[in-house]
C-alpha cells in the first residue's frame, strides 16, 4: 500500500507506475517506482526550508551537466506538460515531487580501491558542472554558511556546549586566510559513498538536494567527515585514498589542503543544524547526537 497516489503520478509522467517503495524516508522522501521493467526514483521534497529558486538550480544542473568518461548522473526526467517538477499530494500536504531515472550500478564499498575511484570521479563531475549558471543557486562559501544562526540548537536541551562549540569553530573557520578565495563551481553538496553507484569503472551520482555554488573543497570535507564518523581504524586510509584519487584530475591548492580540515567540521555543522531544523528526534537520542558533535567539533582534525 503506498503512501502517494500512483494513478495521478502515472498520469502526470505519461507511465504506468505499477510498484512503489519508500527507501528514504525523512524530510525529503525518496521512492523506488517502476514501470514496464524500469526503475525510477521520485524524491519529495521537504515542504520548507528549500525555495522553488533552488530546486529549478538542481534541476538545471542535472539537465545541463556535461557527459564525461567515468562519470554520471541521476537525470530528472519531465512531466507530461514539460515541466521538472510535479505536485504531489502527501498527508493533505501539496508536496514539490521529481522523478529520476534510476543508475544502474553496484553500492560503493568503504575500501580504499572504491574510494579513489569516488574521489577521482567527484574531481571529474566538479568539471563537469563547471559554467552551468542559472539563478537560485544556494550559496555555499563559509562566509555564508556560517552567517547562519543556530537558532534551531536554542529549543533543544543540553545544546549549550555544542552550541559554543560551533560559534568556536565558525570563528577558527572565517579566521583562517586559507579559507578565502577558494577554487569555487557547482557542487553537489553532500559527497558521500552512500550517494553514489559505480558500474564498469564509472561512477553514478544522485541525490543534489544540497547542492550549490562553493569550494570544491567543500564536497571533499563532506566525504572525508562520513569516513571520520566511521571505523577509525579505516579513516586515515581512506581519506588518502580519497585525496589521492581526486589529485588525479585536480590537484589541490596548499590552501585547499590547509582549508579542508575546516570542511571536515563544517559537514559536522551543516548535519547537526538540518537534524535540528527538519528532523524529529525522540528526545533521548538527542544527548547522544550532542555529545558526538561536540567531541567532533572540539578535537584537532588531521588529514
């Protein structure tokens, strides 16, 4: 039994969706459809926090990027009126709605041999969204990112350390000439294995919902903070094997290198302030989710 109306989404794509299942669920929704042998993607976008302006951006990026070997990714596909977004109505809510052909492709491994082959090809798609310009992109420069108050910390108890946590390393961030004038292009936003497919030596990208304009540096902070979140007996090896297969395509400025422990620290922002601004905790997992940030935010950061 789906939780969204099929026979209106067959009508609105011009396809006969016969199956429907919630693999993501959360503040953006993502469901696996298919229809005469094929899989499709639909994501539901979360009803606040993210303005149409920066949808129509994800939607000119993935319409736009440029076809390169080894990299791919998850195309929207439009309605039957020529639009990229539908309507779609969840709980009484009119929810914005994208559906995407699906990657064929194998999950990404937490190994070193996988991780270069991500690194090399998330230098590949920077090129590859390089020039696209449309209007509505998020601004992602840590001058901007860190402009934002953590308001959303305030109503949740036990958030005073995390919350001087952040206001210290914000300060360390905007302090440290290294982050200033960056190499800057699209990104895609939250560069993770878990976001990716690989097939014949490629890579498939999906998931941009926070994507935008900012360091590249940034989406390597994002990918190296899941791999310290992670075993720390594998995170050393596989943040060497990340760099090592970005550099392959793109090698990084000594300020980049000198910048990214900082982009370790702020994916660890970015994910605390969207778990308080678009998620429900039960209120006794939230001392742990603190405590963890707090000990990411407070320790050194070496790469």
């Amino acid at each position: 039994m789906s939780d969204i109306d099929l026979r209106a989404l067959s009508r609105c794509y011009g396809r006969m969706f016969a199956g429907c299942a919630l693999v993501v669920p959360g503040a953006n929704r993502t469901y696996r459809l298919t229809a005469d042998d094929a899989a499709y993607y639909l994501r539901l976008y979360r009803p606040t926090g993210r303005s149409a302006a920066e949808i129509a951006f994800e939607m000119c990026l993935l319409n736009e990027v440029r076809p390169k070997p080894g990299v791919d990714v998850a195309r929207p596909i439009p309605t039957t009126d020529g639009t990229d977004c539908a309507r779609v109505l969840f709980e009484g809510v009119d929810r914005v709605g994208s559906l995407f052909h699906a990657l064929d492709g194998r999950p990404l491994a937490d190994v070193p041999e996988d991780v270069a082959l991500f690194g090399s090809a998330l230098a590949q798609l920077h090129g590859a969204l390089a020039g696209i310009e449309a209007g509505g992109a998020r601004p992602l420069d840590p001058a901007t990112l860190c402009a934002h108050p953590a308001a959303s910390l305030v109503r949740i108890p036990g958030s005073e350390a995390v919350r001087h946590a952040v206001d210290r390393c914000r300060a360390e961030m905007l302090g440290d000439p290294a982050t200033h004038d960056l190499p800057s292009g699209n990104c895609h936003g939250d560069a993770r294995l878990a976001n990716a497919v690989a097939r014949d030596g490629a890579i498939g990208f999906f998931d941009f919902d926070d994507c935008g304009y900012g360091p590249y540096v940034l989406d390597l902070g994002t990918a190296a903070w899941h791999f310290l979140r992670g075993d720390p007996a594998k995170t050393a090896a596989l943040v060497a094997a990340l760099l090592a297969g970005y550099e392959r395509v793109r090698p990084l400025s000594r300020a980049e290198r000198r910048a990214l422990p900082h982009f370790v620290k702020l994916a660890e922002i970015r994910a605390l302030l969207f778990l308080a601004g678009f998620c429900i905790l039960a209120d006794g997992l939230w001392p742990r989710v603190l405590d963890q940030a707090t000990t990411v935010l407070d320790r050194g950061v070496t790469l």
